[in-house]
C-alpha cells in the first residue's frame, strides 16, 4: 500500500514538473524561408463590361408601339426597324401635306399654261369670233370705199364701215390685253412660294412619319430591349441598345496606389463567377486621366479589350480582372502573410538564433502570394508567418521553419 502510495505521489509531481517546463518554454512559431525564384507580379480587381462600340436608340416621337420585330440578342443591321410608334396624327399630316402640294401643282400649271382653263377657253372663242368679225367688216369697208369713188356710196356709209373695222380692231386688242392679264409675273412667283411652303410642309409630316420607326443606327447586337408592343413611350424613352458584342471593353478599378504599376500593353485575364473556370483574356488600352471614389476606394478606371467570341459575356456584367503587370527574373521573395506595416513601414520578424528581430524591407512587385523584397533581406532568411502568439522585437521563439515560402508566382 505504501509502495502504490510512493508510486502516485512520484506521478503526481512529475506531471506538475513537466507543467511548470512547459510554461517556461518559449512559444512555438512558424517561419518561411526567403527564396529566390521568377516573380510574375499581378494586380487583383474588379471591372465592367461594356461593348466596344455601342448606341443608345431612344424615341423620337410619342405614341403607341404597335410593332417589336427584334428581339435581345439578335444580330441586326444598320437601318433595321427595332419599333414602330403609332400617331393617328402623323398620317393626318402626311396626307393633307400630300393633299396640298398637288392642289399648288395645279394651280401653278394653270398659270404657267397662262390662266384658268375655262376662263381662257372663253376668251379665245371671243378673240375668233372677233377676227371674224373683223374681216367681214374690212370686206365691207373696201366695197363701200370702192363704190364712194364711183359716187355709188356716201360718204356716211363709208364713215359707219371704217369705224366697224376700228370696233373690230379694238375688240381684238382689248381681249388680247385680257387674255396678257389673266397671268402676272408676279403671280406665278407667287405660285412658286406657295408651292415651296407646301411641299416644306410635307417633308416635315414625312420626316415626323420617319420618326415613328425607331431604327439601329449602327449594325451589331441588340441588348438591354425594354419596349414591347402596346407601350407608350415618350420622346427620348429608351427603346433598346444596340452594339458590337463580339469585342468588349472592360472598365477596371484599380486603387490609386497601384496605379503606377499599370502600363498600355499589359496582359489582363477576366473571370466572371456565373461562369467558373472560364476566362477571357485582353489587353491593357488606356490608362486613367482621372481618380474617382468607388465606395470607400478611389480608384482610376483602366480601360482595357477583350475578345468574346462565343458572346457570353453580357454589357454590365461586374466582372475580375487580374493585370499581369510585370515578371521578375530571379526575385527574392517571401510569402505576402509575413509583411507587416505600421507607422514606420513595412516590416518582418527575422530569425536570429532563437529570438525575434524586426527588419525593415523595401518590397517591389508582387503576385497574388508573394512579395519581392528589394531591401532588409538575403536568399535564406526566415521571416516569421502570422501566429496566434503576440510577436516582439526580442522575444524568445520556439521556430518551426518551412523549406520554402509558402505562395508562389
């Protein structure tokens, strides 16, 4: 009994001996080793899609939509007719315009042909019967003029017959002058305004009637289609967007401490999440001119293209982006987890020996694990990764050390 006692006893202070061991120890960390290896530097964010060449088609005209004849996603032409909008007015205009125009024709032709028809017959028959009148009394005249010189015929009679002739004559002058009159110069200008205003008029119902039909001002795409048939829209009311879907162009947000690292050129990869494991790639086109907030970000928009063939990414999709903006030959680096900033910098925890040492670095490019460190370390160095212990500059470490940093290009 006294043995099993000891036994326990023994036990008991042993446990506690490892305990108070265990407290002492120093705590354990982990560590990655500064490497050297090729860096591809990359920049992480976010954009939209937008075609690279678009138009917004809006209405023209109030009125019904009486007819949709496309629908999202064709492929339309120039020209084509995306909506018709029904005004009884319009064609009320275009037919009295119509209407108008042609009675200004005929009146016009009525002067130039030199008056109205019947008013002209009416002369002309007068001015016959007058020639006929007067030859006969010319006729007349010579006989009677004949037979006064053979004292057959007074001097009376041959008076009466010349001044039938002189009648005659002034009958045929003064409906010749009648006939001159029915026309003025000034009429048929007068003919030829009011002409001019009446076919302007028309042209302004047809042009209205033209802007009942909503059409693509450009070929490609149409997306965004809000009308249907029976709908009242307004003059400007969208009607639908049409534009190139095969060619897009992504507007990327980028902070505007990184904006120094974009060029024109660079290669961008787009990823969208309704379509995983599909990816897009594209090309850096235009940098910013200016700094706008996004949120809480100020941020330049990065404009950059991309090809869609199989159209499946849709203007005003948010979309990733991920801008390759260099690759660094033979880089020294460390994983992104062990950088450390605060007021004075950025920083790591360097081991040396079995204690802590803060270590101000100047870092460069990076990726979307790693850093290049350009400053403060050397190829096999071991930095310390984050741990659930408070770390200090001096404190003693237990170091648990990876081969490699963990991360990659």
């Amino acid at each position: 009994m006294k043995k099993l006692l000891l036994l326990l006893l023994l036990v008991v202070a042993a446990v506690i001996g490892w305990g108070i061991f265990r407290k002492s120890a120093p705590p354990q960390v982990n560590f990655a080793r500064v490497k050297r290896e090729t860096l591809v530097s990359t920049l992480s964010t976010n954009g939209k899609v937008e075609p690279s060449e678009w138009q917004a088609v809006r209405a023209e005209a109030a009125g019904l939509v009486s007819r949709v004849p496309v629908r999202e996603g064709q492929t339309v032409a120039q020209g084509a007719v995306l909506a018709e909008v029904t005004d009884p007015s319009f064609q009320a205009d275009l037919e009295a315009g119509e209407a108008k125009v042609a009675e200004v024709q005929a009146s016009l032709a009525a002067l130039q042909s030199g008056g109205k028809p019947a008013e002209l017959a009416d002369i002309e028959i007068r001015l016959a019967q007058a020639r006929v009148a007067l030859e006969q009394a010319e006729r007349d005249y010579a006989a009677l003029d004949r037979l006064a010189r053979k004292q057959a015929a007074t001097t009376v009679e041959v008076t009466a017959a010349r001044d039938k002739v002189e009648q005659a004559r002034l009958e045929i002058a003064g409906l010749a002058k009648r006939r001159g009159a029915l026309v003025a110069s000034t009429d048929i200008a007068a003919a030829k305004a009011r002409l001019q205003d009446a076919v302007a008029a028309l042209n302004l119902a047809k042009q209205h009637a033209a802007q009942s039909v909503v059409r693509a001002p450009l070929a490609g795409e149409v997306y965004g289609l809000v009308v249907r048939a029976g709908s009242y829209l307004n003059p400007g009311d969208l009607v639908a967007n049409v534009g190139r879907l095969d060619r897009l162009r992504v507007r990327v947000y980028v902070d505007e401490p990184e904006l120094g690292r974009v060029a024109e050129g660079q290669p961008v990869a787009i990823t969208w999440q309704a379509l995983p494991g599909k990816q897009w790639p594209g090309t850096v086109v235009r940098k910013p001119t200016s700094i706008e907030a996004l949120g809480s970000r100020q941020v330049g928009q990065v404009e950059c293209t991309i090809a869609n063939p199989g159209r499946e990414l849709i203007p005003g999709t948010n979309v990733d982006a991920i801008i390759r903006s260099a690759v660094v030959e033979n880089a020294l680096v460390i994983p992104k987890e062990t950088l450390r900033h605060d007021a004075a910098g950025d920083y790591v925890f360097l081991l040396r020996g079995d204690r802590l040492e803060r270590r101000a670095v100047r870092t460069a490019n990076s990726s979307v694990t790693a850093m290049q460190v350009v400053a403060g370390l050397t190829d096999g160095d071991a930095v310390a990764l984050p741990s659930d212990v408070p770390l200090t500059p001096g404190a003693r470490v237990t170091p648990i050390t990876e081969a490699n940093p963990r991360g990659g290009s």
